[in-house]
C-alpha cells in the first residue's frame, strides 16, 4: 500500500483511509484510526482540502507505520476435519468506548 498524504486534509484522510482494504476484518484498530480521524473532520466543519491543524503529525505517524502489515501472515485454515466440526468452538470478543465499537469472532 501507498500512502501519498504529507497533511491531513480531509480529502487526504479519506483516500488514504480506503486504500486499506481488509476483507478478513483482522484489523479493525488499524482502520479505526482512520475513521475516527475523518471523524473529526467533519466535527470540526473543514472543507475538502483544508489542513488539520495539529493532526498531521498523527495522521503521518499512523500512515509510515503501515507498510509494515504486509509482513503479517494469517493462517486461514484452522485445521478442523469434518468428523471433528463438533470439537471446534467459536470466541466472540466485544468493545467499546465513546467513540467506537468493535466485534471480533
């Protein structure tokens, strides 16, 4: 992935943000940031490119850091066998602050 924002406008924190694709769901507080960040925008009442004034420094410190999930590997095949499917358990994790929620099975 590419990230090509130096500020944090708006319009930047928007196109960044969508380029991260996670269709597994297995980084939501990676995605999080992004959203929240965007968020903010909005409450803040900023136009399309006008910069974020003390946000760029964390939205340029989220961004470098990405390129090192390529580096993760997930597994995707846990092992079950049918004639072993009623050994297997299912974990549902839940959180939630003022700001965000997130479900994880």
């Amino acid at each position: 992935m590419v990230i090509t924002g130096t500020t944090a406008t708006k319009h930047q924190v928007l196109q960044d943000s969508l380029r991260f694709y996670d269709p597994l769901g297995l980084f939501p507080p990676v995605e999080l940031v992004g959203k929240l960040l965007f968020q903010d925008t909005w409450k803040r009442g900023l136009a399309w490119d006008e910069s974020q004034p003390g946000h760029s420094r964390k939205w340029l410190s989220r961004t470098s850091e990405l390129h090192l999930l390529s580096d993760m590997h997930v597994p995707r095949w846990i092992g079950a066998q049918k004639h072993k499917l009623q050994d297997c358990e299912a974990h549902v994790f839940g959180a939630a602050s003022k700001r965000a929620y997130v479900v994880v099975i």
